[in-house]
C-alpha cells in the first residue's frame, strides 16, 4: 500500500518566453510512464506511491524540463504522508 500523494505543480522557464503546455504535458508522461496512479488537476498534478519513489519521479521531471531547453524550474510540492497507507480516493471519497 502507498505511505505518500505527492502534489506537484512544475513551472518551467523556457528558452524564448513560450507557452509552458506543452513542457507540462511532458512532465505528466514522465509520471505516466513511472506507473504509479496520478490525477491531473488545473493547477497540480497528485501522484500516490512509496515517498521515495515520488521524490524520484519529481527529479525525473525537472530533468526533463531542462533536456527540453528550460534554464530553471520552479516545482511546488506538497506532500501527505502516512506509514499506514494514502491514497487519492480515501482521501476524497466524502466528496464524491
């Protein structure tokens, strides 16, 4: 069972003053592609998994930001922790 969401918000700043989208979209499929169970929202995305393994994917991400041309990124992240377990849907389930 996951012990961690992390939410991550990823600014990047890009070579000529362009549109981030498209630098967000490619910092989405690096988690797509880690596995781990994610939600988009309009302002952050929120990965569930082992603490570590996040942390990981957000350094993944950055670097990616900079392999596409961004001189810096700015990342937000929050994170929830719990050794006995967290996950998106128990969190929210009073919601739905």
């Amino acid at each position: 069972m996951a012990n961690a969401l992390v939410s991550i918000q990823i600014i990047p700043k890009t070579p000529n003053g362009e549109d981030v989208i498209p630098y967000v979209d490619a910092a989405i499929e690096v988690i797509e592609q880690s596995g781990v169970p994610y939600r988009v929202a309009p302002l952050e995305t929120t990965m569930e998994g082992e603490l570590g393994n996040l942390l990981h994917i957000i350094e993944k991400m950055n670097t990616r930001m900079t392999e596409l041309g961004a001189s810096s990124v700015i990342s937000q992240v929050k994170i929830y922790s719990n050794p006995k377990g967290a996950s998106m849907d128990k969190l929210t389930e009073k919601y739905r």
